[in-house]
C-alpha cells in the first residue's frame, strides 16, 4: 500500500514562499505522474501543477510563473516551490500520484495559509 505525506504548509504573509513536500511510503511503485492539487474554502479541488515521469510540467494559469513543481532524485518524492504567495492561494494542498496503470493516490492534505 502506498502513501503519501505532504510536509511545509503553515502560515505566510502575502509576497512569502513556501515549499511544499510529498514523500511516497510503503509499496513504492513508479509513478506516471506525481502533482500537487488544493481546494479551497467553498471550491472544488483543482490541479495546482504536475509533473511526468519524463520530465514534463503542466502548470495551473494562476500560479504560472510563482510556482515551481520538481521530482526528488528517488523519483519517489515531488516538491512544489511557491513564491509571490497571495491571499488567494490560501488552500488544503493534496498531493496527487498515479502510477503506471493509472490508479491515483492521495495525500491527506497539508494547510497553507497567506494572510498578514
């Protein structure tokens, strides 16, 4: 059984940065795809941004160019890096894996909070 634990949520002040980790656990397997996702207070769970086991991003418009998603070395872990932080951001980040056969795993969540 695989799992997934975000880390690096917390509360910033708007313009701040924050990363964000995801660690798989248990039966690691290889992932297709590994990604960050958040939902918001009263808002559906929307796709923050992505990355493939090849190398390729796919990226949210409203956190184009502020957000940064990176896969560890292990390829096992994923990283969201998040700068110029608005109060809009403020979400529960989930990290998001599929592996080879398509089948999505979840984290449980991790608060980010952008308030001054």
């Amino acid at each position: 059984q695989v799992q997934l634990v975000e880390s690096g949520g917390g509360l910033v002040q708007p313009g701040g940065s924050l990363t964000l980790s995801c660690v798989a656990s248990g039966s690691i397997v290889s992932f297709y795809e590994m990604g960050w996702y958040r939902q918001a207070p009263g808002k559906e769970r929307e796709l923050v941004a992505s990355v493939f086991s090849r190398g390729g991003t796919n990226y949210a418009d409203s956190v184009k160019g502020r957000f940064t998603i990176s896969r560890g070395n292990t390829k096992n872990t994923v990283y969201l890096q998040m700068n110029s932080l608005k109060p809009e951001d403020t979400a529960v980040f989930y990290c998001h894996a599929k592996d080879n056969t398509y089948f999505n795993y979840w984290g449980k969540g991790t608060l980010v909070t952008v308030s001054s």
